[in-house]
C-alpha cells in the first residue's frame, strides 16, 4: 500500500513559521525571567529570607489573570505561570516536598498543582512518614489528606497534627476520580481490589455492584495499589490516570467513584521556621485543635465567643482524647485569619474556656482544582 503525505498550504506553513518564531522569543524572555529569579536567589541566601512565598506566586499570578485579554482562558494561564516560577524556583534551590508514594497518587498530584512539577518530590508509604520528613527537615513541606468530600476527614492526619510541630500554610481541594486499572483490559476474574481505605469506601457501591466476589484489600496508598497490581493479572486497583500510565496498566473501568463530585483537601505543612503563618487575604481559613472540661456547658461555652464577635464555623469534628475518660479533641475551621481583629478577639476569650488550645495553622483558601 502507498502512503500519501498531506500536503502543507502556504497559508498554514506561513502560521507555523509564526508560532516558531514567537516560540523562539519566549524561550529567550523565558531565560532573561530565569537569570533575574537567580539573582533574587542570590540576594536571599545573603537576607536569610524564605525562598518560597506562596502569597509572591499568588500575587503574581492574580495580577498576570487581571491583565489577560483571551484568548487564553485565566485557569490556563494560571498553571502556565505557576510552572514558569517553579522551575525559576529550582534555580534559586529546590523545594524538597513529601508526599505520600508511590509515583501516581493524588497525594502527588496536589503537590505538583501547589509548587509546580520541578518541586523535588520525597516519596513516603504513608501520613506519619509524610509528618516525620517535614519535621525532621528531610522535607521543607509536606502535603496530607485532610478531608473528603464523601468519608469526611483523614483521621489519621487529624492525630498527627497533635504532636507535631509543622503547621498549615496552604490547601488543594482536588477532584478525585478513581479508576479501576488492571493489566487486563477487562472486568471478568478479577480476586483482589487494592486501594486505599477511603477509596475502598468511596468506591464501595460500585464494587458491590460490578466486582461484589473481589477481596477488598486495603495498602497504603492507591498508586501502591496500582504498582501491585501490575504484579498480578487476577488482581486491579482503584487509582488515577497517573498511577495507570506510570505502572502500565489498563483503565478497565473511569471515574467508579460513588460521588461525582469528589473532592479531597489536601493541607501543605512545614516547621514554622520554614515559612511562618501567611499575611491575611481576606479569602483565609484558621485551623485549630482544642478540648474542654468535661462539664455541662462546657462546649457551649467555647463557642460563645465566635458568634460575640462573628466568626463562621466552617468545620467542627471530634476525635477521641484516647485518655479512657469519654474525653475528646475538636477540630475547628473559622472563616478568617488572626490578623483581623475579630478573629483574634474570639480566638483569645476561646483559649480561656480550654483545657487545651493548639493552632493548626492560618491559610489562605485554596481553589478547587
């Protein structure tokens, strides 16, 4: 059989010719952006100040959208930018961050929506060695579950944060789609699902329905899931299309979740001496962890000076105290920062009513991606 080679109009040669030229002008524009972020590296080894700002990427990239005109839409712009100072950042040092592994997780994916894709990623086979690294200073940062929007919190995180030293200084509320991957691109005599236990549960009426005789093994994390299961023709897992390109496998069925819109909160942590609390935005998040006597009134009474002086609750979760005595933590999330006068003044009277008071952390919110 001949092939035949589709001919090239002048017109489209012409365009292309354009797109090249243009192409070799932001690569030079590229490069003069990246020999002044060294220069700015250079003067802040010198100052001792932080390397990376998230509020300096946000700014940047705030005022780049402001002055978009098309026909570039702003959330493409916004990605463009945040990879141009990220790979600008790793001229000035590279920005160590752990993450739960192995490659293809969403853990890994919020990361790299957060710092960009020259971030240099830490793998961990789970939250406590994710907590451990970011405080030992293995890891300036560490991004953690936090939440989700079908099975609530990431309990173990929850525990973590205790008696830890990092605190929150930013989020990632990424849409999760889990897929079932497989080395056979097929549903029949599958035995074993791997994944992850909040995704077996997000997961569950799909798999009662289509694969109700499979195991349901849990691991550690659903890229672990994945790699095992490339491993194994009679078992599948529940991952991303990450995970499915990394391991080499089949997406045997998209998007089984049983929630459409599913989301998990991610939370960036570091030591504070990393980078301290972010300056209030006015779109800000305080995290906070607490407990009361245990006496009548005594929760009503801590709540008390949040609506004195109008701060929103956004979460409120328990957790046992594990002390044996029915005691238990509270998870607070308030709509604002301490830096506004009425936050502070809430957080203050709070304090006086607990038997034990940490911060978390004051953040900016992050944008759903």
């Amino acid at each position: 059989m001949s092939s035949t080679t589709p001919v090239q109009s002048e017109a489209l040669a012409q365009l292309r010719t354009q797109i090249d030229s243009l192409d070799a002008q932001l690569l030079t524009l590229l490069n003069q952006r990246a020999k002044v972020a060294e220069q700015v590296g250079e003067l802040k080894r010198r100052e001792g100040t932080p390397f990376f700002r998230p509020d300096r990427v946000a700014q940047v990239i705030d005022k780049i959208q402001a002055s978009n005109t098309g026909p570039l839409q702003n959330s493409h712009v916004a990605a463009i930018w945040r990879e141009i100072m990220s790979a600008c950042l790793a001229l000035e040092v590279p920005q160590r961050v752990a993450v739960l592994g192995p490659q293809g997780t969403f853990c890994e994916q919020a990361a790299i929506e957060y710092f960009g894709s020259a971030a240099n990623l830490i793998y961990c086979s789970s939250f406590d060695e994710v907590f451990h690294a970011t405080a030992a200073g293995t890891a300036q940062f560490g991004v953690v579950g936090m939440e989700n929007t079908t099975e609530g919190v990431v309990a173990r995180s929850f525990d973590l944060f205790l008696h830890s030293p990092v605190h929150v200084i930013g989020e990632v509320s990424l849409l999760v789609r889990h897929n079932l991957l497989r080395q056979v691109n097929a549903l029949d005599k599958i035995e074993v699902v791997l994944a992850h236990p909040q995704a077996l549960m997000q997961c569950q009426g799909w798999l009662s329905e289509h694969l109700p005789g499979a195991e349901r093994r849990a691991v550690s994390s659903n890229a672990e899931g994945a790699r095992l299961a490339a491993t194994n023709p009679a078992w599948a897992a529940l991952a991303s299309e990450r995970a499915a390109a990394q391991f080499g496998l089949h997406i045997v069925a998209h998007a089984i979740q049983d929630e459409a819109y599913n989301r998990t909160r991610f939370a960036i942590i570091c030591l504070p001496q990393t980078l301290g609390t972010p300056a209030a935005t006015g779109r800000d998040c305080t995290s906070i962890v607490v407990s009361v006597p245990n006496k009548p009134g005594s929760v009503h009474d801590m709540l008390t000076p949040l609506k004195k002086h109008g701060v929103s609750m956004t979460r409120f979760e328990s957790r046992p105290a594990k002390s044996g005595k029915w005691e238990y933590f509270f998870y607070i999330d308030l709509q604002g920062h301490p830096g506004e006068p009425n936050v502070a003044a809430a957080l203050s009277e709070l304090q006086a009513y607990c038997a034990f008071y940490k911060m978390l952390g004051a953040y900016p919110l992050g944008q759903d991606v």
